[in-house]
C-alpha cells in the first residue's frame, strides 16, 4: 500500500510539474523593427511587461532578448503607438510601428518617474531629439526658441557662449530669479547666475555644458499640478532634459559634424569722413554764416572748413575694423551597444564658434558615459556621467564685465572718427584721448586684439543608481549624484586698450566653484483591478546640499616690461585692491509623494504633496508644503463617443497647485557685518559694521496656479490640438524695503506683495499630406497678462524706481500693471527755430498768446530749453515740465508670442522651416542714445540748424543760406538731451517675426548604404537667423541687455550682435 501510494504522489507531482513546465519555457526571440516606411527604426524601447527588463532596438532596428513564452513583450517609442506582442511560440519577430499622429503613446518624463502622454492631467510639452538639434547652433536654449507655447527665450548676448533667459508663463519676482529648475538626468539644477565676489558674473547657462547631440528629449512641466512634486522649486516651471541611452545588442557607431560660416545681419550705417566733417562743423558752429565770425583761437576751428580736413584724411569704418566673418564646426562621436542585461553609451563632443567680433570665441569639449545593467530579472543598477570643459575668449560689452566698465567696444566703434588711421593709438578727433562714460574710446580694434578676457569653466554630474523590483509593479529607487561647477573669469587689460590706459594696466581675476550633493530614495507601485481600476503611488525622500565659494582679486599700475605676462603676473602690480573671498552653502530637505488612479480609462486622478526645509530662510519659516490636485476626463472612451469614428482623444484637463520660489542667496534672513579699517587715535585698528538686518520671518516666494486644459485628435484628419488657460499667483514676494540710512544700511529683504500671471496657450500639429509626399505643420502661441496686484508696504500707489546702470535707463514697478515698465517722459517732437525768436544774444520761446488777464502764455519747456532738443509733454497740464510729468513710456513683455514650422518630405529629401515672432514688446535702444546724443558717428536723421546770414552789426538775417534738417527724427548736434532724463524719444517697437532657420537634407536609401557597411547617412545643409521682419532699428529685438531679467527686459545697449549662419553636415551610423 505505501508503494502503491508513492506511485501515486509521483504521478501526481509530475502532472502538476509538466504543465507548468510547459507554460514558461525559456527561449531567445529576437527580430527587426520598421518604421511605416519599412525601413529600420531604432530606439524603440522593448520591455517585458511587468518587469524592468528590456533592451533597446539598435541602429538597424534589431533586437534579441530571453523570454518565457508566457511573456508580453510591449514595443514602444516617441511619436509611434506602442504595442503588446505575447511570445507564445514564436522566436523571431518583424514589427512595424505605427504613427500616432496625437502622440498619444509618447511616453513623458514627469518627474520621479514616466508617465503615458495620454494620461497626463497637467500642462506638460515636449521636444523630441530631432527638434533639439535642427537649430544647428550648438546649444539647447536655441532648441527651445518658438518651440512651445508659453516658454519665452530671450537673448541677453548674443556673444558665442552666451546664455539666453528662459521664462517659462511669465515673470514671477521681482527679487528672485524667475529661472526654471533644470532637470538633467535626474539631477535638479537651479536655474539662477552664480554671481562672482565683484558683482560680475562668471556664471554660465547649466545646458552649455550639453552636447545638443547627446540629448534624446526635452519635457517641460508648465502648471503647478505638473511641478508641484518639485515643491519649493517648481514656481518658476521645470525643464527636464533626458540624455540618450545604449540601444541594441551589436555595437553602433555614430558620428555628426557641422561646419558653417557665420555674418553680421544687419550694421548701423557708420558715417564716412566727409559726412563726419559736415556734422563736427553743424556742431560747433550751428549758426555762424562767415568765416571771420568764428574766431581762429576756437579749439574747433579746423571744423569751420570740413570739405578740405575731410578730403585730407582717411577713412575708416570701425564697425568693419572690429568685425569678421565667423566659424563655427561642432562634432559628436557615440559608440552604443548592449545585450538583453545591459546597455551602454559613451560619445564625445567638440564644439567651437569663433565670433563675429574679433578675437572672441568659445569652445566647449564634452565627454558622456551611460550604462545600465540588469544582473537579475528584479534589480537594474545604472551610472551616468557627463563632463564638459568649456573656453570662452570674450570682449568688453555692456553685458560682459558688470556695470563698471561703461562703454564696450561697440559704442567705441559708433563714436570713433573715422578720420583716424585703424593703426592710431587712438580713435579720438584729438591728440588726447577723450574722456568718456566709465572708459575712453581709444582704439576699438586694439581694444579687441589686446585685451584678454578669459572665461573657463567645468560642469560635470555623476549619477549613479539602483532600481529594485522585488514584486509586480513594486519598484525601489535609490539614487545618488554629484554635480561639479567651476567658473573662472581671468582679465587683463594692457594700457593700449582703454581701460588699461586708464589703470596703466588692469588686472582680475574670479574664481568661483560649486559642488552640489543630491540622494533620492522613491519607492512606487502600481496596480490594475478588475480591468477597470488603476492605481499607482510614489512616496520618497530627498536631500540635496549646494556649497559654494568665490575669490576675487585685482591690481593696476603694472610697468610696461610685465604688462606681457598679463594675468599671470598679477604681483607685478604697484596697485591693488582689498581681496575679496567669500563661501556659502545651503541644504534642501524634502518629502514627497504622487498618487495616480484612472477609472475604466476614462477618469482620471493625480494628486501630489511635497514638504520641503530649505536652510536659506528663517528659523521657523524653514519648511514649505506644496500640494496639487489634477482631474481628467477621456471624453473620448465615453459610450456615446467611442465608435463616432471622429476622435483619436477628447480629454479635458483641470488642475490646481501650489509651489515655490526659494531663488535667492543663503543667509538673508540673519543679520551680516562687514570690517572695516579705522584709527583709534594714531593705533590703526579693525572695526565691524552692520550691512544687513535680519529678518525671522524671510520665508519663500509661493505660486498658486490653477489650469484647465482640452486635448483633441481627430480620426479622420490628422490634427491634433492642445488648449490651455491658467492663472498664477505668486505670493510673499521678496522685496527690497527701504529704511532709514541711520540704520547703516539702506534696505532689507522681506515678505510682501503679490504678482499675478494669466495666459492661454495653444498647440496645433497637422499633416494636411501623409503619403510619399509627407507634409507636417506644427504652430504654437502665447497670450500673457503680467500684474503686479500689491506692492506690500513699499508703496501700494507711488512708482518705485528700480536700480539701473545709467540714469537713462529707468525701470517702474506698480501696481495694477505688469513687471517691466519704462518710465520716463513723452515727447512731442523737437523744439524748431520757428519755436524761438532771437534777442540778439540767445533764443526765447515764442509766446503762444494771452490769458484772460492779459499774461502771455508760454509753452511748457524745461528751463534754458534750446532748438534741436527733445519737446517733452505736459502731461499733467500745470504748465511746467517736472518730474511728475513721467509716466509709463513702454512695456517690455510681448502681447503674444508663438512659433510655425513646415517640415516636408519626399523619399530621401527633407526640408524645415522654422519662424517664431514676438508681438507688443517695445525695445529701449540705448545704443542710438549714447552714440547720438554723447557723438556723432551714426548716420542717423538728425536735427541741423537753419543758417542765416550776418549783417554789418554782426546780426543774422532771415537770409537762409543752408535748409539744414530742421524736421530730423533725432536731436541736434549740440543740443541733445542735456537733462540726461529717461524719455521715448528712443522706444522703439521690438515686435518681430523672424525666419529662424531653413533646413535641407538628403538620406541616402538602405540599400546604397548597405555597400558602405553604413545604417544611415544623411547630409544637410542650414541657414539660422535667416531674416527678421522687424520695425526695430537695433541688432536685435529680441535682446535683453545688462541681465535685469523681468526688472528691464527690452534694454539693448552695446549687446554683442545677432549673426546669420550658413552651415553644411552629416549624420552617419555604422
């Protein structure tokens, strides 16, 4: 009996073994992925479902992974629907990818995970890798320009390695930096400029360390319910960049070059000599009509015969002395390859563009490694590292060296006389250099080739990271990064330059360097039940330090024998100012947590909370807590929809959030003290001052932001559109308050006052053609309304001056309108000599008649008021001109904003063009007043005299011997603007519609290639910045001179200026 029940427990065992056996058997299937063409596509992600395991299809589109034959393989990638695919007993696979046209498949990086494009409820918009590099410019905030609704890029330079000011929904602070937090592979990095110890900034943009090349997509997170799982630094929006990852099982060579030429747009038309002449003579003499009324001991007096002086001596543009044509090039080399456990990536980058300035450039190496590994079916462990090393040669303009340097050498060129030889040590009219604002004209070129204004710097982040699954749907990240940063500025300005001349030598030198500690540990899980509910949940906690530290030194007055060895001999200096060192640090600490649940795929839920204690705020206002709550509704899986055959998705989107703006440096919420030398009786001595009060109640800026949003795609034409509208509220701005200068300092940061930001935003794709022809249309604009609702207790009704850099360039902040107002005077004109009678002495305002007593009434006029000059209004009707006749004379934020791309295509040919524009901004051209009214080198319509002849006595006669330009646009010579007020006499319309780049390419068909033992070859060629349309008489409309971010955008002064380029390239796959 025992045996025979043995037996039976035998065969038992093996019946219940064998079919099991039977249902996981363990195979390899590999297999090729097309495209809608038929042709490879690689890239496309293949996952056990389930799992975390999965592999990449290489170049050739091919793939091979171990499976049981029970597994559903699920294939997915951008822009094409995925698929699910069960083994079962097949070993080999040929899968072709489908376009979706809504995208709706596109997987989306979220922010501590990825999420379906379909089922997002917040204002999330993407960029794929293709659109990152079609600008051909070498960095990805040019990517970005007119690329998505409601991101609004701004030059502030347009010098080679210059930062463009990314705002993302308007401006938010007054105070605080209005940057988007960076996400770059998972590492957030703050937006703001590292400031040197000098006030100059050495910082650079944290995307110039990124290889375009080496980027597989941009996601930016708009609206609160979308950044709120960033918490205290999601305020101002979230760009997260992800880097491209190993594809494929062979290894795959891929390399991209760019070459390209580059010229200045457009030049102010310089004034020759003769012309030059003319206008010296207008300037000194206005009225005299006879040689002998103009006395030989004058200083000017060579002016009095300028056709003969003009025809005697050179001609010289200074504009063309400084400039050249421009080159750029830009090389990637990537080697990717992988099994079904691991993948990697290694490229490196070289990237250089020579300015069209001379001697300026910028240059930038990159270096990246990614590989992932997966040694069990339950564990992945992933390490990322990226380095970039970049040199940046640069030239004095208003942005590049702070404030203190006054004119670069752009309003050197515009005030140079081109009667001087290019070779003159100076380019003065005079023997002796003229003394200008903050610096001397000297020679423009010298100052280009002489002066050595170095920028170096190292940004490097090292991820490294271990995914757990120990159960379905369980997943267990812990993740651990460092981010490196050094910026180093190293000037040296010989006396053959202007500042130079000025310090017989100058010296400095700022070292500033940044180390930045993150660790995350998250943990989520996700689960469906009953085919009609899914959930998943996230929770995690961070903790991220940032340590800052700066050095700053100068010396002057260096003998000429040294002057060689430039910033490298800094002791050779007789002359040298107090060393000025600092270090700061500050920790974030966070919670977080994100809850998702769809209903029947119809209804949707995401709500997020995260606390975050920041070190940088008081005592007890260290912690924030920012919640967020989304809703959406699939329309489109409704009954009474889903078979009307009309749309690929109907959802609305609603959300609300709040998040922060913690943007400002460490330690101002405690009181700081500043020492200071002094003698106590003849004992010198060292004494403390306090340069700061505290403040126990400085906490950070907080945004609450509500969304409504509508997604369409239509089945039968391929359109899809994407609505949005919100408001944002931005409260607790930090603001500057002043105090009593008893106090020892003028003002202190504190809480206060409330900005408001509403917009809408709209996104249309269309393929109004979709077969061998293929014809794609992407369009998007942008309304914003910025207000400032409360100033707090600055002054909730009077205007508020904000600092600017010259006393012609003021900025307003008010209630009741936006962030960004120019204040000033309006202008009627010029004052006319039919406005004046002459006494015999001097001019005299014309009564305009008498008042009801018998008075006569004058016009208002500011005092000593001359013809020539600039006729401001009275705007408030008191018959004077006072300070209180200022009023707001522009607005520096655009109406609307938006882009238009076509791509076309036709077998191996493609052709892009790409316009953005701006609408409503208004630009302070600050370059045509200091060059006009401070000289007279533009040839520009300016305001000349009516000459009269004199009679006997010495008197003029109605006699007009020249017509002059009684009617120009700009003041006269020796009138001008002597009151130096801010007025919009020099406003201009900044609105512009710009072709910003035209692309043609040919890829060469699969089978020609096959005889090269190449996957893909395509080669292209390129024009960027083709040609603005414009009312706008500077370099650029959009520009943003001096860095003031929202304060004064629209000023442009001495910018460096915006170049055309004509590139060639090719990208090719081995």
């Amino acid at each position: 009996m025992k045996i025979i029940l043995q037996l039976l427990f035998t065969v038992l065992l093996i019946g219940t073994v064998l079919p099991s056996y039977g249902q996981d058997k363990a195979t390899i299937i590999s297999g090729t992925i097309l495209d809608e063409n038929e042709s490879p596509l690689p890239g496309v992600t293949i996952t056990i479902k389930g799992t975390s395991k999965g592999i990449i299809s290489d170049v050739n589109g091919s793939f091979k992974l171990d499976v049981m034959n029970t597994d559903v393989l699920v294939f997915s990638s951008i822009g094409n629907e995925t698929q699910e695919i069960t083994v079962g007993t097949q070993t080999t696979l040929s899968v072709t990818m489908k376009p979706s046209l809504e995208q709706l498949e596109e997987v989306v990086v979220i922010g501590y995970g990825t999420q379906k494009r379909k089922d997002i409820t917040g204002a999330i918009s993407s960029v794929a890798a293709k659109e990152i590099t079609s600008s051909g410019l070498g960095t990805v905030e040019n990517a970005l320009l007119g690329k998505v609704a409601g991101v609004v890029v701004s030059a502030t330079d347009n010098a080679p390695g210059a930062g463009l000011d990314i705002k993302i929904r308007g401006t938010n602070s007054i105070n605080a930096s209005s940057a988007p937090l960076y996400v770059i592979d998972g590492f957030p990095i703050e937006g703001e400029l590292d400031a040197g110890a000098q006030g100059e900034s050495t910082a650079q943009s944290p995307l110039s360390s990124i290889d375009p090349n080496d980027i597989e997509s941009i996601d930016i997170l708009k609206d609160a319910s979308a950044t709120a799982i960033y918490g205290a630094r999601g305020g101002n929006g979230v760009i997260i960049i992800t880097t491209k990852s190993g594809t494929g099982e062979r290894a795959n060579l891929s390399f991209s070059m760019q070459h390209g030429v580059q010229e200045m747009i457009r030049k102010y038309d310089i004034n020759n000599s003769a012309q030059y002449a003319k206008l010296r003579h207008h300037r000194f003499f206005p009225y005299a009509a006879r040689m002998d009324s103009v006395s030989m001991d004058d200083p000017n007096y060579k002016w009095w015969d300028y056709e003969t002086l003009a025809a005697d001596t050179t001609d010289t543009d200074w504009v063309d002395a400084i400039t050249r044509m421009g080159k750029t090039q830009n090389y990637n080399l990537s080697l990717s390859g992988g099994n079904q456990t691991a993948n990697y990536l290694a490229s490196v980058g070289y990237y250089k563009n020579e300015g069209i300035l001379k001697n300026t450039d910028f240059e930038r190496y990159t270096a990246n490694f990614k590989v992932t590994s997966s040694p069990t079916d339950w564990a992945m462990l992933s390490f990322n590292t990226r380095f970039a090393y970049t040199r940046n040669n640069g030239a004095v303009t208003t942005n590049s060296q702070g404030t203190a340097q006054g004119a670069g050498v752009l309003q050197q060129a515009f005030r140079a006389s081109p009667m001087k030889d290019i070779d003159s040590s100076s380019a003065n009219d005079d023997e002796e250099d003229e003394t200008v604002e903050d610096g001397i004209i000297g020679n423009p070129l010298h100052n280009l080739e002489y002066l050595d204004m170095l920028r170096t710097g190292i940004q490097s982040t090292s991820n490294a990271s271990i995914n757990l699954t120990p159960a379905k749907g369980l997943k267990i990240t812990i993740l651990g990064g460092l981010n490196y940063v050094t910026n180093d500025l190293k000037y040296f300005a010989p006396t053959n330059t202007s500042w130079g001349q000025l310090a017989n030598g100058l010296g400095r030198i700022n070292d500033h360097k940044r180390y930045s500690w993150l660790n995350e540990n998250t943990i989520s899980y996700s689960i469906d039940v009953a085919n009609d509910h899914s959930f998943s949940v996230l929770a995690g906690y961070t903790i991220q330090t940032d340590n800052r530290a700066s050095t700053y030194m100068e010396a002057s007055n260096f003998s000429e024998s040294v002057q060689q060895l430039g910033y490298n001999n800094m002791q050779a200096g007789e002359i040298f100012s107090a060393p000025i060192s600092y270090a700061e640090d500050y920790a974030l600490m966070s919670y977080l947590s994100r809850f998702n649940y769809s209903f029947r795929d119809k209804y949707l839920l995401t709500a997020t909370f995260r606390a975050d204690g920041s070190s940088k705020f008081a005592e007890n206002k260290k912690w924030g807590y920012f919640p967020s709550l989304a809703v959406g509704w699939k329309i489109h899986n409704e009954k009474f929809l889903r078979n009307s055959g009309i749309f690929n998705e109907l959802k609305l989107r609603a959300g609300w959030g709040e998040t922060g703006n913690p943007n400002i440096k460490p330690y101002q919420s405690i009181a700081d003290y500043a020492t200071t030398k002094y003698n106590y009786g003849t004992t010198p001595v060292t004494g403390i001052y306090p340069t700061r009060t505290s403040n126990a109640n400085l906490r950070w800026e907080t945004s609450v932001q509500s969304n409504v949003g509508i997604d369409i795609a239509l089945k039968k034409l391929p359109i899809s559109i994407s609505v949005d509208a919100y408001q944002k509220l931005t409260n607790d701005l930090l603001l500057n308050a002043d105090i009593p200068s008893s106090m020892g300092f003028s003002s202190y940061l504190y809480n206060s006052g409330q900005v408001e930001n509403k917009g809408l935003e709209v996104m249309v794709n269309v393929t109004p053609i979709h077969k061998k022809f293929k014809w794609d249309i992407g369009f998007n604009i942008a309304f914003n309304r910025n207000k400032i609702l409360d100033l707090g207790d600055l002054n909730s009704a009077a205007w508020i001056d904000v600092p600017n850099t010259r006393s012609y360039s003021t900025a307003i902040l008010s209630e009741g309108d936006m962030i960004g107002l120019w204040y000033g005077y309006e202008t009627d004109g010029l004052w006319q000599q039919s406005d004046f009678t002459w006494n015999g002495t001097e001019y005299e305002l014309k009564s305009l008649g008498e008042d009801e007593d018998g008075n006569l009434i004058y016009p208002a006029a500011s005092a000593n008021v001359q013809p020539g000059q600039w006729k401001y209004k009275d705007t408030n009707g008191d018959g004077q001109i006072t300070a209180d006749d200022r009023t707001i004379i522009g607005r520096s934020q655009p109406l609307h904003s938006g882009g238009l791309n076509n791509s076309f295509q036709y077998k191996g040919f493609d052709l892009s063009v790409f316009l953005d524009w701006s609408y409503g901004r208004e630009v302070y051209n600050a370059n045509n007043r200091f060059a006009i009214e401070k000289n007279i080198s533009l040839n520009v319509d300016y305001w000349l005299p009516i000459q009269y002849e004199l009679d006997e006595n010495g008197m003029e006669t109605d006699v007009v011997l020249d017509p002059g330009n009684p009617n120009g646009r700009y003041p006269g010579l020796s009138a001008g603007d002597p009151y130096g007020e801010t007025h919009d006499g020099y406003m201009e319309d900044g609105s512009y519609i710009r072709i910003r780049n035209i692309s043609l390419g040919y890829t060469f068909n699969k089978e020609f290639l096959k005889k090269l033992r190449m996957s893909n070859l395509r080669i292209y060629t390129n024009v960027a910045n083709v040609h603005t349309f414009t009312n706008y008489s500077g370099y650029d409309p959009n520009i943003n001179s001096n860095n003031m971010g929202g304060l004064r955008p629209g000023f442009d002064l001495g910018s460096y200026p915006l170049s055309r380029t004509y590139m060639i390239g090719l990208n090719a796959n081995f």
